[in-house]
C-alpha cells in the first residue's frame, strides 16, 4: 500500500509558504492506518524495545498502538506542565527562545530499552531533546521512529542513534 497516497498535502498552513502533511487521511482510512503501524511495528522490533516513547501528541497516535502490536509499554512526552504527579523536564534551545519537554519520574528505567515514536521528523529539535532525555536517565534508547520525514530540514542529522522512517518528503 502506497502510504503517501493516503496524506493531504495542504499549502499555507499554519502560515503562508508552509506545506503541511495532514496524516489525519491516514488516520480516517482504517487500512492505510492498520498498515502504517504494521509497518512501523517491523522497522523497530530489531531495536527489541521494551518501551515505546510517544511524543505529544501525534506521536501518541503510532507509539500506542505499536506499543499494543509489540507487547511492550508506553510513556507520553509532553509539553511542560501537562503530565501529573513527579516529572523530569529538559529544556532544549530553538532558533528563537527555548521549549522544555517532560516525562513521569517513573517513566523510564536505567536500562530499559527505548524507542521515540513521533508522526513526523522535520528539523529533528525535539527528537533530538527526548533523546537526550531519555539517555539523562540511563535508559538504553535504542532508535527513533517517525511516519514521515521532511528530508530537506536534515533533522536525521542532530540524531544520536539510528533514524527510522517510512515516507520521505524531499519538499
């Protein structure tokens, strides 16, 4: 199944001379959904997760049914200040200013082996912070998962571990 052919394209948005990729199609197509996470589930299970990393929060839409495929636990990564109870933050910088992600303090385990789940790469910033998050707390993150990737951002290049992908957009 040509994946592509189930993700709107919709110019100027948010603003004007962005292109966005709605996945939401995807989604609403119960097969291309089926086979997106199908496929996800066989790009990672060499990585042996025992935990799978959604980051907030269409990245929540892959990391948890593929945790549910895979037999495996999930954790949420959010923006600050939406998850309860003890968290662990880190706070990244971005062309103007600085953004700050967290998990819950019992989240993650030294050791454990991870994968990051996100809808999309672009330019790889906040990929790049959960990784560093996670790797903070000595947790074993093994790779990093997206549906699709805006090659021409380059944001593979900030990863630190290896970079899975399905689609590519080279515009």
């Amino acid at each position: 199944m040509d994946l592509k052919e189930h993700i709107r394209a919709i110019p100027d948005f948010p603003k004007e001379g962005i292109l966005f990729y709605d996945i939401s199609t995807l989604l609403h197509h119960a097969e291309a959904w089926k086979s997106a996470v199908d496929q996800m589930a066989e790009r990672i299970a060499p990585y042996e997760p025992e935990m799978l990393f959604g980051i907030e929060s269409r990245g929540f839409l892959f990391a948890a049914p593929l945790a549910y495929k895979m037999g495996c636990g999930f954790a949420m990564i959010r923006k600050q200040s939406k998850l309860p109870g003890e968290t662990i933050a880190y706070t990244y910088a971005l062309e103007y200013g600085t953004d700050t992600i967290e998990i819950q303090a019992d989240a993650a385990e030294r050791g454990k082996r991870v994968v990051i789940v996100d809808d999309l790469l672009a330019t790889g910033g906040t990929m790049a912070a959960a990784v560093n998050l996670l790797q903070r707390l000595d947790a074993d993150v093994r790779a990093v998962a997206c549906l699709a990737e805006l090659t021409f951002l380059h944001g593979r290049s900030r990863m630190e571990v290896p970079c899975e992908t399905l689609l590519t957009y080279d515009s």
